[in-house]
C-alpha cells in the first residue's frame, strides 16, 4: 500500500510540476517576469510551508530552525549550482561549445536586491537571538514591497510564441481574459495537485527514513526540504536543459530563496505563538545560531555573484562543494562557515575596488537605477 501510496503522489507531484511550469510561461507573456515567477514560487512552496506549519504547531523548538534552514542551503548549495551544470552541459550537447558563464537579463535585478535584503534582516535575529511576532510583521511587509516592485516592472520581451512548450503556446495565444484563466487554471490545478500529494509523499519516505536509522533532525533538515522542494527543482532543471530558459531557472531559485527567507521564516513564531495560545519569541540556541549562520553567509554570497548578473562556472562549482563539505561531514560546519566569510569578505573587497578606481558598480544596481527613472 504505502509503494501505491508513493507512486501516485510522486506522478502527481511531478504533472503539478510541469503544469504550474507552464502557467508560469504562459504568464510571462502579459506580466512581469519577476511577478510571474514569485507566484511560481508560491506554489512550488506549498509543501515546504506545510511541513515548516506543523513543525511550528506541535512546538517541535529544535527542529523550527533546522527545516528553514536546511530548506535554504538547498536552494543556494544545490540547486543554483545544479542548475548551472545543467544548463552547462545542455549548452555542449546542442551547440558543442562549453557554456562556462550563465547571463541574467537586466530585469531579474529586483529579485537579486531582494534576496539580500530578506537575508540581511537576519543579521539582527542573530544578534537578538530570538525569532518574534514583531519581525514576522516586518518580513511580511518586506516581501509585499518585492510584490509591490515586481508589479511595477516592465513586461519582458519573452521567446517567439513558437518556441514555448505546446500547453503555454497555446495559453499566449488566447485573447486577454481567456488567456489570465488559463493561466490561473494551470496555477490552480498545479496547486491543487501539489497540495495533496505532497503530504502522502513526504510522510511515506519519512517512514522509510525512520526504518532506515536517519534521525529525525536530518530528516527534517535534509530530506523533507528535498522532498519538498522537489517540484521547483524539477521546474528548474526542465527549464535548465532548454534553450534561453536558464536564467529564467535560476530565477525561480532566487524567488524561492526571498520566499523563504520572508513569509517562511514570518511564519514561524506566528503559527508557533497560535499553538501556545499567547505570544512568544522563538528563542534560538547556540546551535540554531551556529545553523543560521552558516546559511546567512551562504546565501549573502550567492547574493554578491549574482550582483553581476552573471552565474560562473568556478562559482557555481564552489558553492557545490562548501555545500557538500557541510553535507557529508558536518562537524566542518564551523570551517565551511568561515570560508563563506572570506569568499564574501574578498567579494565585497572586488565591489569596493571596482567602485573607487575603476569607477564601476555592479550590473544589478545600474540597471535597477536606470528602471527607476524609466
């Protein structure tokens, strides 16, 4: 039963996958990119909040930080990188030539400011050591504004109607109204999929983990967010091995991150306070600070390469490798977090060289300056 029971949730969860994948292609086509891609995120998120919920709910204290953050580092560790060599090899296969940088459009700036800014707050959660109802308001209020911003962008220029998957093409080519409920049906039926199939995938594997000696904390740090994030990965990659889609991909994997460092994290202490009935902070010990850390300085990183706009192969191959240094050895937690500090140190180093003798500041904030006074 439980080998039935995983079978149809898996080939729900991955028709949910492609299908809210073309909901968000067709979207693209009357909204903004970064609009379209953060209600993408939304929905390729359902169950990681449905996990993150009921963890919140039943007050399991150490285990709270342990999914957010493991769910983060995937994001950044994993799948950035993995959609990079993706991509890489894709690009060898079609043209014969090696793809060593992946170029973002002067549009995903937003989503990259973004990203350090739902990371930058965290700095204060260290300080304060507690996670509090008053910086649940001040995440969901930061993420409104990535909303609000996104709303106000420019509708992109996207590929030849000819050149979307059959579904969206056909979506694109409806007149206005009949193509805004084709798309909210394709996001809708995604969703709903998602949402119903995620729960029996996840707890049936759980199941499996247990039988098989993984402990509860690394089930909940590792497997789960994999588990979850399994139809934004899947998103990625199909995009990834196409032609152009790449930066759309990593996109969707920087709108994840500011999904999660934002409303996922704003979720907590509220859904955590609703269970006890009064409010109270989330307080972290020294270990929830140790793995909040470490996934600060992660994401702070792949926030810096990405001020660029350009994604590189050493890059991408180095995140990659701190990341499964952290992985397969944990007691290096503590060194990989240091390395990130000097990668980032010597990155922050290179911005302020470039800006005061070469008179030069990243691509990400020029082209945001120059949408600005559009």
């Amino acid at each position: 039963m439980e080998h039935f029971i995983q079978l149809w949730s898996l080939a729900v969860i991955l028709a949910s996958a492609f299908l809210i994948g073309w909901g968000a292609e067709a979207a693209q086509t009357f909204l903004p990119r970064a609009l379209a891609l953060s209600l993408l995120a939304w929905l390729q998120t359902l169950p990681e909040f449905a996990v993150e919920a009921t963890i919140a709910w039943n007050q399991q204290r150490d285990l709270m930080i342990a999914n957010l953050t493991g769910s983060l580092r995937l994001l950044v560790g994993l799948g950035w990188p993995m959609v990079f060599f993706v991509h890489f090899v894709s690009e060898r296969l079609r043209s014969k030539r090696y793809a060593w940088e992946l170029k973002l459009p002067d549009e995903d700036s937003l989503s990259v400011l973004f990203v350090f800014l739902g990371a930058i707050y965290f700095v204060a959660v260290l300080v304060k050591k507690s996670l509090t109802s008053l910086d649940s308001g001040f995440l969901i209020l930061l993420y409104l504004l990535y909303l609000y911003f996104s709303m106000r962008l420019p509708i992109s220029e996207v590929e030849e109607e000819d050149d979307l998957p059959w579904v969206p093409r056909q979506v694109a080519r409806w007149s206005a109204v009949p193509r805004g409920l084709g798309v909210f049906s394709l996001f809708a039926v995604g969703g709903v999929g998602l949402y119903f199939s995620s729960h029996p995938f996840i707890t049936t594997l759980e199941k499996w983990a247990v039988g098989w000696g993984i402990s509860a904390f690394v089930f909940v740090q590792w497997v789960a967010p994999f588990l979850s994030e399994f139809p934004e990965k899947l998103t990625a990659f199909n995009w990834a091995r196409q032609k152009n889609k790449a930066p759309m991909a990593v996109i969707n994997m920087v709108s994840s991150n500011i999904n999660q460092w934002t409303m996922l994290a704003a979720m907590i202490p509220l859904v955590f306070s609703l269970s006890l009935g009064h409010w109270e902070p989330v307080k972290l010990d020294a270990m929830h600070r140790e793995e909040l850390a470490l996934t600060l300085l992660q994401s702070l990183v792949g926030g810096v390469i990405l001020l660029d706009l350009r994604f590189h192969f050493i890059e991408a191959s180095l995140l990659l490798g701190l990341w499964a240094l952290q992985f397969f050895i944990p007691a290096l937690r503590f060194p990989v977090s240091m390395a990130y500090a000097l990668w980032l140190t010597l990155l922050i180093l290179k911005i302020f060289y470039e800006y005061f003798l070469r008179h030069r500041v990243p691509r990400a904030l020029v082209s945001l300056n120059q949408m600005r006074t559009k």
